[in-house]
C-alpha cells in the first residue's frame, strides 16, 4: 500500500470531516494554520495534523479582593486583545484549573478542546521526510 502525506489547502478542509480535526477545523484560521494529511492510494485522508499559530494565555490571575467585581478581568481582556492583534493572529488558547475559571472562559464563548495538551521539543526528531 502506497501512501503519501501533504498539506492539505484550507478549500479543502472540508475533506476532514470524520477525522479527529472534524470538529475543530471549522474554527481554524487558514491564515495561522496548516494542516498535513496522509492519503492512502484512493486518495482517503488516514491521518491528520494541525499546526496552529495561536497566543496561549497562561497565568490567568486575579487577587482574591478583586474577584467578581469585573474590573481587573475586563482590563486584562482588552490587554490581551491588544496583544492578540499585535502579534496578528484572532484566538488565543487558555488553560482552566478551576471550574470559576472554567465557567468564565465558556462565557467569554471559549469552546474546549477534545484534548490535553503537551509540548513536544521540535529538535530534529521529525525533520526527516518519510518515503
């Protein structure tokens, strides 16, 4: 069997329904994404992968007195937003460690992802092209 990988143009992203991006490739930005696929012979996508270009917030924080009140939330929203824009891209990717945090996220209208996340080091381990 004869397979071939590529990076799949976003007109057609659509391929990727019934694939583990078939939920998330809707939200994606082609300007901050590219995804690669395996094909098998027939032209049938067996694998997949995103690369997204995103801002990760991390380290959202708020000292207990300023809690609920709104200010400090608000003004950290619109700081971000301005970095967002800054760097040129349109989502962010944010962690929660609580469900207050989980709770304000969904009403920002963050959607979860299906996953944990990990980083993997990009040190050479997958620079060399599979034949």
């Amino acid at each position: 069997m004869r397979l071939t990988s590529r990076e799949l143009p976003s007109h057609e992203w659509d391929r990727l329904a019934g694939t583990a991006l078939a939920e998330t490739w809707p939200q994606l930005s082609p300007d901050h994404t590219r995804v690669v696929v395996v094909e098998d012979e027939a032209g049938a996508i067996v694998g997949t992968c995103a690369v997204m270009t995103w801002v990760h917030a991390e380290g959202f924080s708020v000292a207990p007195a300023y809690r609920r009140k709104g200010m400090v939330w608000r003004m950290l929203l619109h700081a971000l937003g301005d970095v967002s824009r800054d760097v040129g891209v349109d989502a962010m990717v944010a962690g929660s460690d609580s469900p207050e945090m989980t709770d304000y996220l969904t009403r920002l209208g963050a959607s979860a992802l299906p996953a944990s996340f990990f980083v993997v080091p990009m040190n050479g381990f997958f620079s060399q092209k599979e034949s």
